[in-house]
C-alpha cells in the first residue's frame, strides 16, 4: 500500500496541463487503474505503467490529424431527443439501422467507441501483440474516462448555450487540480464485466444525470460571488491565465457534494474491469511473457511526432473535449 501511495503523490505532484479531464487527470485514472489488476495482469501492467500513463492522453493528440476523432469523446443526448440514451440502440450495428453513420458522429459515438476498442484490446490479448495490448489499453482508459464526464453527454459542453462559458475547464481541470489530492483512489479488485457493453452506457447514463448539478450549482453560485472574486490569475510557466479563483472552485466543489470525486473513482474501476474483462475473454492469456518487450525506434519517434503535432496546433477541431481556462 505504502508503494501506491507514493506512485500516486509523486503524479498529482506534476503540474496540470488543461484539457479534457486534465492531462494529469486522465494519466492518473490510468496509472491508478493498474493497481486493481489481479496478479496474472498487473505484472505486464505495473513493468510499462509509464506507457499506459504517459499514452493515456494519445486520443486528445489525435484529434487534430485523425477524421472524426473528436466524435468518439462524446455523445450529445439531446440531439436525439427526449430520455433518448435510455432509449438509443446499444450496439453500433443496431444504431446504423436507425441513423446514417454521419449522423450518428456528428452527435458523438463515445459509448460506441469503447466497446470498439474493447474488442480489439481483446484481439490483441489473444495474439499477444504487447505493443497494441499497451496502446489500445491506454486509449481504452482514456474514452471510458470521457464517458464518465457528465459535460461529455450534451451539447452544451462548455456552457455556451447558458452563458456559463468555461465550466467544461472548471469542472474537468480546475477542481482536479485543486481537489484531487484529496480524494481516495483505492478501488479494490478488478471485477469481470458479464455485459461491458451495457455497463459504459449505463456509465453515460449516470455522468448526464449529474448535469442539472453541474449546471444548476454553478449558476447559483455565479449569482453570489463578484466576477472579481469568481476569477483570479495565475502564472503558468511564462504566460499569466485567468482562472477560477479558489475560492469559488472550493465553494463549487464543495456543492457538488463529491461528484468530481465519485466521477473519477468510478473511472479507475471501470478502466481496470474493462482490462480485466478483455484479458479473461481472451482467454487470460500469460502477459508475463511480454514483460521483457520493448517499443522499437520507429513506435517512439511515431509517438514524439504526434506529442509534436498537438503541440504545434493552434486551432481545435472541435472544443467539445476540451476544458478551456475561464474566460
């Protein structure tokens, strides 16, 4: 236990780069899931954590090279009406039935997404291609840590539409940052999924559930606090941002009740039972024996480039995975 602990103060000690979930948060979901893995797994895991934690961001670096990308990092439930992801087809092949494929991601597909990258982590499993079971893990974490956002589930992502603009970095970025040493990320043991495709819709459903809150608090609080109080500004390596200041975000995360939290650990234990649900479907094969594996040159300076790419970007596809800085 001791170990964990250290593992998880030296990252929250990192410095937070804003964006969907944070980096840090969605690399500490990650990181923190690989500590659930029973002992047949978590030998692989625990040997390339560095990877599944560093890569667990790769999905938000390909938004800006990879067609529809963005569209597997949400789903906009309203656009389908009302109660309508109690009510959506489950499985993408069923969806097509009802709704071209154009529609379907132009209102997000990240339901969807997971369990596509779900059965090729299982695929992978099976043939033991350790390169692909780390990167497909990875991304995996990311899109069911995206699912589990409730800004991720509307089309109102950022507060646009009820001049709340900014929430998206407030609730995904600022309230990690300032909280998430806080709060307990030990989740227990992974556990099989019997249905993994029922459980991220079920993972939506209770993220777009959370939004009358999420919304709601804000605008309440907003109404109570100066605009010279809700804000303050903070230098950040040689720029000077503005940003929530903390006395709002404490007063925010403190009415949400532990939402943020309950948000995030529900991640960690979902990232871990996919893991796990895709290692015994594949017939729990021996990781152990990919221990030793090693990315070659061209998979490194392949992920270098892209970490480039992102960088060196100055416009976005599209701001709905984004948490921008208040503004």
């Amino acid at each position: 236990m001791k170990q964990y602990i250290v593992l998880f103060f030296l990252l929250i000690s990192r410095p937070l780069e804003a964006n969907v979930w944070g980096f840090y948060a969605h690399q500490l979901i990650n990181r923190m899931a690989v500590f659930s893995l029973p002992a047949e797994m978590i030998g692989f895991y625990k040997h390339n954590i560095q990877y599944i934690t560093e890569n667990a961001v790769n999905p938000d670096r390909r938004r800006y090279a990879v067609k529809d990308e963005a569209a597997r990092h949400y789903i906009d439930a309203e656009a389908y009406g009302d109660s309508s992801l109690y009510k959506l087809p489950r499985y993408w092949n069923e969806a097509l039935k009802e709704y071209p494929a154009d529609t379907l991601n132009e209102y997000g597909i990240v339901p969807w997404h997971v369990n596509r990258i779900r059965h090729r982590l299982t695929d992978a499993m099976q043939v033991m291609d350790a390169s692909a079971i780390l990167r497909l893990s990875a991304d995996l974490g990311h899109y069911i840590a995206d699912a589990n956002v409730p800004l991720h589930t509307t089309a109102n992502y950022n507060g646009q539409l009820t001049n709340q603009h900014g929430i998206h970095g407030l609730w995904e970025s600022r309230l990690t940052e300032l909280f998430a040493k806080e709060y307990n990320f030990f989740v227990g043991k992974a556990t099989y999924l019997d249905d993994p495709q029922l459980e991220i819709w079920s993972a939506v459903i209770r993220a777009h559930e959370c939004l009358d809150a999420v919304f709601g608090i804000e605008k309440e609080l907003t109404e109570k606090f100066d605009p010279d109080k809700k804000y303050s500004f903070e230098s950040r390596g040689n720029q000077t941002i503005k940003v929530y200041s903390y006395s709002f975000s404490e007063a925010y995360h403190t009415a949400l009740q532990g939402m943020v939290e309950q948000q995030m650990v529900q991640s960690v234990k979902m990232v871990a039972d996919f893991w796990y649900t895709c290692w015994v479907n594949a017939g729990q094969p021996g990781l152990d024996k990919l221990i030793d594996f090693e990315f070659s040159k061209e998979e490194l300076d392949l992920r270098k480039k892209e970490l480039e790419d992102w960088k060196n970007k100055k416009y976005k596809s599209r701001p709905h995975d984004i948490g921008d800085d208040a503004e």
